[in-house]
C-alpha cells in the first residue's frame, strides 16, 4: 500500500511538472510595423486561433497580416483574453511589438494618440491573472505632419510650371507634355497619401457638349498617361468643365488659349 502510494504521489507530481513546464513555455510576439502586423507563438486551441485572425482583420483592415501559430498547447488560465486583449491594444500604435509570456506582458514602440494607447494598455493590465505583470515602454510621439506639408509644397510648386498640351482640337498629349507629367508622377510615387483631381477645359468656340466630352477625354488622357506608369487609378479623379470655368474671358485668340487647359489639384485621401 505504502508502495502504490508513493507512486501515486510521484505520477501527480510528474504531472503537475509537466503541465508547469509546458505552461512556462508559452510565449506570443505581436510585430507592428510599416507593412502591417505579424502574430506569432502559441495557441491553446483551434477556437483561440481564429479569435486572434478575426480580432487582426477587424483592428487592422487593408494592412498585411502574417500569422505564425504552434499550438494548440497547454497555456495558462486567461492566455486567450490577455493575447487578444494585446493584439487590439497594438492598433493602438504606430509602431509596437508586445512579448507575452507565461509570467508578463512587455511593450515597446510608439503611439501618436497617448489616450487611446493608455486605454488600451489598462484593458489589457486588468484582463491579466493572477502572477504576470505588465511592462509597458510604449512611448507617445506628436504625428508627423511634416512629410505631407512637403509634400504639398512640392506639388504646389509643381503645379505652377505644369504645361499639358495636346495635339490640334483632340485628346492626344503632345510630346512636350510628357516631362512635366513625369515630374508629378515621381511626386506622386514619394507622396503616397497625395490624390489628384484632373479637369479638363475647353474655351467657348462650338458646341458645348462636345467640349465637354473634349474637356473629360483630355482629363482622362492624362490620367491614362500616368496610371500606365503606375499610379493606382484609386488615387485619380477626372472631370470635364467644358467652358464653364474659364480663367478670363474669351474676347480673343490668346484668351481662349488660356482657357484651353487641364488643371491637376491636390485632393485630400
């Protein structure tokens, strides 16, 4: 009896190690980056997975998401909340990576909203059980506007010299369009958030459907021109005014010239 006793006594104790061991070993890395978020580590379970792929896409939607689970394994009480609760405080961030493990949760990066980080972080702070503890290094910057006001400087700039021709009454760019067109598609390329409105305009010689169809088939050429150099197609409006918005009025030859443009503004995403 004495024998089959402590034997028992060892067999619950091998177990009780192995459980612990398996539990200290659970460990889950949320990556926040320029390209978009990176999961990995442990799961407990197949449902805890697909928690963490819904939670990603609704926090995060349009950005990249890359998972890389092992699992399902033992894990601690509460390691679905506290990872879950983790991955939604990253939307929080510009920037962030959050090391979970059985005893904490480490955070390190940047926000430009400190209120809605602080919120975030104290959600996942009261979601955590018993025996871990919350490092949080996450460091709260001013956003950087900067980088846009460049880039409608430049544009502003660019637009100035702008000079789009086009052959004789059609909708063909002449040659010594295409120069200056290149110069705003490499500004569009370093100023991703920078959206462009086209309109074209006609002077008030002849009918004015027909330069309304002239004004938006000179407006849609120069987009052609540019989304075939790669510029999305989502970042470009185009318009026909016809003669309706002329810059002067048309009482000559060299006003009418004037009047007989496409103009390229800057609009907001």
């Amino acid at each position: 009896m004495r024998t089959v006793l402590l034997l028992a006594l060892f067999l619950h104790a091998a177990i009780v190690a192995d459980i612990a061991t398996a539990a200290s070993d659970v460990a889950m890395t949320i990556d926040r980056h320029a390209g978009g978020v990176t999961i990995s580590g442990t799961t407990s379970s197949s449902a805890h997975e697909a928690i963490l792929r819904q939670t990603a896409e609704r926090s995060f939607p349009g950005q990249v998401l890359e998972f890389e689970f092992s699992g399902p394994a033992t894990a601690p009480p509460g390691w679905a909340l506290v990872t879950d609760m983790a991955l939604r405080a990253a939307a929080a961030t510009r920037r962030a990576r959050i090391e979970i493990s059985r005893w904490s949760v480490s955070t390190s990066g940047v926000t430009t909203d400190r209120k809605a980080w602080s919120g975030a972080i104290a959600r996942v702070g009261h979601a955590l059980p018993d025996g871990m503890v919350l490092r949080d290094e996450v460091v709260a910057i001013r956003p950087d506007r900067s980088h846009a006001d460049r880039c409608l400087s430049r544009f502003r700039r660019l637009a100035v010299d702008q000079s789009i021709e086009f052959l004789r009454s059609g909708a063909e760019l002449s040659a010594g369009s295409y120069a200056g067109l290149d110069g705003l598609l490499e500004l569009a390329v370093d100023c991703p958030d920078l959206h462009l409105g086209i309109t074209g305009h006609t002077d008030d010689s002849g009918d004015e459907h027909a330069n309304q169809r002239l004004s938006l088939a000179r407006a849609d050429a120069v987009a052609a021109y540019l989304i075939e150099r790669g510029l999305p197609a989502t970042r470009i409006v185009t318009r026909g005014a016809g003669s309706t918005e002329p810059l002067v009025e048309n009482v000559d030859a060299e006003a009418r010239q004037r009047n007989r443009r496409v103009q390229i503004s800057a609009l907001a995403p």
